[in-house]
C-alpha cells in the first residue's frame, strides 16, 4: 500500500497531460465541472460497471463508467501517457491503483476517464527502485555545505566507521524532496530545493560515483530534519505512548502510526552498542571518532527516517560491506506497542514538529537501558548521549 501512494503524485502529474495527449470520448458538456478522484480499488462490479475506490484521504467513493468511458494503463514512472494503452474495466482489479475524471456528485463520480496503474506494475518499479538505491544510493548525515560549488559534505555511517562523500548538484540538476513538519511519510515529501539542506540533515542521494568513490554527482536527493528523544514509558493508550521525556523531564505524547516501526533491543545488543559509546569512536557528538561536523551554513537537528514507497535498502551504503545499526534493527521482530511497560525506557525518532509536547514516531526503541547507564555523566539523555548518533535511527527515506 505505501508504495502505491509514492506513486500518486506521478498519477496526477500523468492525467494532468492527459488532456493534450490522449483524445475523450463522450466528454461532458462544457458546463459540467470536471473533477479527479485519486485512490485504490476495492470492488469492481462488471455487471452494473461500477468500481469501488478509497481515496488517499479515507473517503469511498463509487466511480460509474459507461460504453464512453475512456481507460488507459499507465506504467509507474511515466511522465505522460506517451506510453499508455488502451484497456476495458475488465483488466482493472482489487488492489490496483487509479485516478478518475469526471462529473462528481455526492459519493460517486461519473468517469469520462481512468487511468490505472497495475498493482503488478507498481510492485515490479518498487523493486526496480530498490535494486538501483541498493547500488548507486548513497545517505547519511550533511556535515558541510559548499554553496558556491553547489556541493554537500555527508557522513555515510556504519558500524565500523564512518565515510565522508562529497555530492555534486550542479551537473545533472537533480530532483529536491524535503519531509514535512510532523509527518514521517513520503507521500507528504515536498518539493524541495539545495538551498534547504542544512547541516544534520539526513540525506539519501541517487546518483552515479566518480573516481574512487568519494564524490557521487546527484540525480535524486531527499533530506529530512528529524530528532531523537528518550524518556520512560508514562502511559499506553492505544496508539499513543506518553513518556517523561529525559531532556526536560516534561511529559512527551508520541503518536505510534501503522507506518512507526516499533523495535526491542535485545541485552545482548544493546551491552554491545553501549560498549562502543564508551570507546574511542563511539559515535556520539563530543566523544572521540565523532563527526566534527564541519564548517556547516546552519545548524540542524539530529536525524532520522523511514523507508516510503520505492524508497532505497534500509541503512543506505554500506562501504567495505559493513552492516549498520539500520539493518540488524530491521530483522527483528516487530514490538507491539501494547507491550511497553511503564517505566521502561524508549528511545524515539521522529520529526521535527511545531508542538513541543506532542511528536509522531518514525523509529520507537525499546530496551535502551544500557545505552542510558553508558551515557556521559549529567547527560540528559538525547540521541547524542545514547550513543545514537545523527541518523543511528535512520530507517531509509523513500524515494518517488
């Protein structure tokens, strides 16, 4: 499901052109105003040709078609319907994904025409996407930003280490997303520019490397301004976890959507990533091995991510074949958040909204009572001083 709203915005963008591309039949009277239903099909009835849609806001809605109704099968991806071909309402199906044009009334819309994309197709361009992130994607923190070269410094992290990468804008004038405020969704990901990265952002980069490797001339890149908090649990209700937050010692509502991923830290796990924030290169701000940032335009927040859609592998690089935080916490299993406990300790990313009291969870970790014991003294318990350095909770950003 993610992935079909990635590929929204491409639907509109598609049926936009449709106008000028591909000739109506049956188009209403100029009186009749037009409008476009964008969402996922959950019931065709051939007999009475009706589909039943849900929309990407939650709304069903029904879409009437007749013998005038014009459909066509647009790829993922496709810019215009140059490559659309004709189809019927019986090759549109369950799960499949399509925008509507026509006369709506109520809660039904009068079709002059669908444009379906194939939920075969659009898992087919998910793993093609997944497979070119996975060798020519590049993320990690900025620590440094060349405006006049049009350049950005990123800290590709590991577990072993960490690898700087300088990226190129200026040859290819690559496509800019940026997340939105309060949201950990792709789909929400506006149209972004170079002049909005700032230092700490989280960045994931597509694009080609030059040389040796220490240079990747972009041709996609999508940053974020995410934070990491910790606190104890307060309380569980439903899919909202209220902890005392450890920077403040004010009480923290975190919202814990379908889209969170919820994970435990096994002790095993965690004495060990705590044992590596004690040590020379413990990856904290401040402590020996750490990034030293840069020489930065503006300062940022400390990131973190979640995969959306065609979005690259989890954990982003992995140079020399390391394996990431990112990785080993994906395999294990999902934590249910009904199985907090109050008074244990969690660790959230999340992004960076406009109400203090208030966030919504991309990454919940549970089990970080090791990291808390290994902190520095007086420390007050933030991703830094956890030994979750900028973007330790990075999931991996989707992509379009």
């Amino acid at each position: 499901m993610i992935q079909f709203i990635v590929y929204a915005a491409i639907l509109i963008a598609t049926l936009n052109r449709a106008d000028t591309q591909a000739p109506e039949t049956g188009a209403p009277p100029p009186s009749t105003r037009l409008e476009r239903t964008l969402g996922e099909v959950t019931a065709v009835d051939a007999g009475t040709r009706q589909l039943e849609l849900r929309t990407d806001t939650g709304d069903t809605i029904t879409v009437l078609t007749d013998d005038k109704t014009a459909f066509l099968r647009a790829q993922p991806g496709a810019r215009d319907l140059a490559g659309a071909t004709p189809v019927t309402l019986g090759d549109i199906a369950v799960g499949d994904r399509l925008l509507a044009r026509g006369a709506l009334a109520d809660k039904s819309l009068s079709a002059r025409q669908i444009v379906v994309m194939v939920r075969a197709d659009i898992a087919q361009k998910h793993e093609q996407d997944q497979a070119d992130w996975s060798r020519r994607g590049v993320s990690g923190v900025i620590t440094a930003i060349d405006p006049g070269r049009q350049e950005i410094t990123v800290e590709a992290r590991t577990l072993n280490g960490a690898q700087p990468v300088i990226v190129s804008t200026a040859d290819r004038k690559p496509t800019f997303k940026r997340y939105a405020p309060e949201s950990v969704r792709f789909s929400d990901a506006r149209p972004s520019s170079f002049a909005d990265l700032q230092v700490g952002d989280q960045v994931r980069v597509l694009g080609d490397r030059i040389a040796d490797g220490a240079k990747v001339s972009a041709e996609q890149v999508v940053s974020g301004s995410f934070r990491i908090l910790s606190g104890a649990v307060k309380t569980v209700e439903g899919g909202t976890v209220t902890i005392v937050d450890n920077e403040t010692g004010r009480p923290l509502a975190i919202t814990v959507g379908p889209d969170a991923t919820v994970r435990r830290l096994p002790p095993e796990m965690a004495a060990r990533l705590a044992m590596r924030g004690r040590g020379p290169g413990g990856g904290g701000p401040g402590r020996p091995g750490a990034p030293g940032g840069g020489q930065g335009r503006r300062a940022g927040g400390t990131p973190a991510g979640r995969p959306e859609g065609g979005g690259p592998p989890e954990g982003g690089p992995r140079p020399g074949g390391a394996q990431t935080l990112q990785d080993m916490l994906e395999r294990l299993p999902a934590l249910p958040v009904s199985e907090l406990k109050p008074g244990e300790q969690v660790a959230v990313s999340s992004t960076k909204g406009r109400d203090p009291a208030h966030v919504t969870a991309v990454v919940l970790l549970a089990g970080i009572e090791p990291l808390l014991e290994a902190r520095p003294r007086g420390a007050a318990g933030g991703g830094e001083t956890l030994g979750l350095a900028a973007g330790a909770l990075d999931m991996g950003m989707g992509i379009p």
